[in-house]
C-alpha cells in the first residue's frame, strides 16, 4: 500500500501496519463461523426454554380445567337424591347401562313399565309334558 502526498512524493506504509490490519481481518473472517454458531445455539435455547414454559403452562391450564370439571361433576352427583343415585348405580353394577335408574324418575309410570317390558329378555316357556290319566 501507498500513500500519496501533494507535493507528488510516494511515501510507502510500514509493514507492521499492514499486518496489524491483515491480523485483524484474518481475526474477524476466522470467528465468524463460531459467532454464527455461537448465535444459533443461543436462539435454539431460547427457543427450547419458551418450548417448556408453555408446555408448563398448558398442563397447568389443563389441571385448572379436569379441577373445574371433576367439582362440577361432583356437585351434579350430589345433587341427586339418595335414592335416585343408589338406583343409577345399581342399574350400572348390574350391566344395564348408564340410563338404567333415570326413566324412573322422568318418565310416567306407564312408559317405564313398557319399557321395561320391552327391554326384558325373553325367556322361553317351560317344556310342556302331557299329564297321563
């Protein structure tokens, strides 16, 4: 490199400014690839801490939601009459369903007693044997 004057003299620069300067390029070029990758380690851990704040926060939303809905479902439950909820639990124990001890108490005497009619298992009639004299 060169450095002109105006009086037209050709002045040449030290060497040692010159290598000073090429050091401090070779330097930057040199950590570029470590800054690059320094930066995308940080970012990608940053990416994976907001990752578990928010799976933290959903399972916290989702453990206020099953809370809410198991106090709800309790209070319906205990809200039945004693007597309504021993048949409805009966009716499930025996395998007759979740609707067994509800038309009950809805439904008129006359519906449940065809329904329950309906509902029953046929049971075949007994062998008939001839009766001798």
């Amino acid at each position: 490199m060169t450095a002109q004057k105006s009086s037209g003299h050709v002045r040449s620069v030290n060497s040692q400014i010159t290598d000073a300067i090429t050091q401090a390029n070779v330097m930057n070029i040199g950590l570029a690839p470590a800054q690059s990758i320094g930066s995308l380690y940080q970012t990608t851990a940053q990416a994976a801490g907001t990752a578990m704040q928010n799976a933290v926060a959903n399972q916290q939303n989702m453990y206020s939601l099953s809370l809410a809905s198991t106090a709800q479902n309790l209070q319906s439950l205990l809200a039945l009459s004693s007597a309504s909820a021993a048949r409805n639990t009966a009716g499930l124990l025996a395998g007759g369903g979740s609707h067994a001890g509800l038309h009950r108490r809805h439904a008129p005497a006359h519906i449940h007693a065809a329904h329950m009619a309906a509902a029953a298992p046929a049971t075949p009639a007994p062998p008939q044997t001839p009766i001798r004299k």
